[in-house]
C-alpha cells in the first residue's frame, strides 16, 4: 500500500512532467505527497574566492544568513513553479504536505528525506546528464537507485528529450 511518496524535484525543464506522475499517484492511492529539492554545497574554490576576499566574520556571516535566505528563495520558487504548474483549482496542492529546500549531495539528501518521512514511494526523474557507459541515467538518479530502502518510480527523461527534438 502507498500511503506517502516522496517526490524529488530538481527545479529542471522536466520537473513539471516528474510532478504530474507524482501528483497521479498521489491522487491515485489517496497518499501524503512530500516534495524535497537539493541544492549543491558551495564548492572549495568558490569558498576560496570569498575566503580571499572577505575576513573570517564577514565569511561566516555571509554563509549563514546568504545560505538561510537562499533555501528559502528556493522553497518560495518550487512552491509558485508546483502553483503555476496546477493553475487556479490547485485542489491538487492540497495533496502536497510539505516543501523541503536542503542543501547537500542530491541523493544523501533525497535518500535521508526518504527515510526519515518513511515515504512508500520515492519519484524523480532519469535526470538529462548519463552517468557514463550504456546508462540513461544520472548521477544522482543511479546513486538513489542503488542505495533507496523503497520502491522508486524513475520517470525517465531522456528518451522524450529525443523523442521531441526529432
């Protein structure tokens, strides 16, 4: 039985299709839907330039309150893209408990979310970037794949990709 599902939203051109699937399963089994984004730490040589620039107060206050008002900004951007998406009924929204913007890897993110709201079902997309080799998948699709402790449901995105540029 699916009673929630965590859906993994990359803020990319095909998160409106990833939402759709979720948003049907969601309505479908009647299920809690949670939605979770994750946004890369800074890199080391980002965090060098600053450091060279600013002095160790400024650099921390920067982190902090820059960090705090960015994940925000980001949560207040995947709710109006999830509001946009559904249009004025937005009855769908209802279906939606909570919107979660945390900064780390993509998939310890995703999978750490996943366990700790014990979701049913987890669904993100294949993601536009292979991994390497014979594999339509991204990096973090793969990692989520290998390590997820539930049922993941992979809409996968680059197949329509080719099948609309053709």
């Amino acid at each position: 039985m699916i009673r929630s599902i965590l859906f993994a939203n990359d803020l990319g051109i095909y998160a409106p299709l990833v939402m759709q699937h979720a948003l049907g399963l969601a309505r479908t089994f009647r299920a809690d839907l949670y939605v979770v984004h994750a946004v890369e730490p800074m890199g080391l040589f980002a965090e060098s330039v600053l450091q060279s620039y600013l002095d160790e107060e400024a650099f921390s206050a920067l982190h902090q309150q820059g960090m705090s008002t960015m994940l925000s900004n980001i949560e207040g951007r995947v709710l109006q893209s999830l509001r946009d998406e559904l249009g004025e009924g937005g009855q769908e929204l209802a279906l939606i408990r909570s919107v979660k913007v945390i900064q780390g890897e993509p998939a310890h993110v995703i999978l750490q979310q996943s366990d700790s709201l014990a979701v049913d079902l987890l669904i993100l997309g294949s993601h536009g970037q292979p991994s390497g080799g014979l594999s339509h998948l991204g990096r973090t699709a793969a990692r989520v794949i290998e390590l997820a402790r539930m049922p993941v449901y992979l809409v996968p995105l680059l197949q329509r990709r080719r099948r609309t540029e053709g």
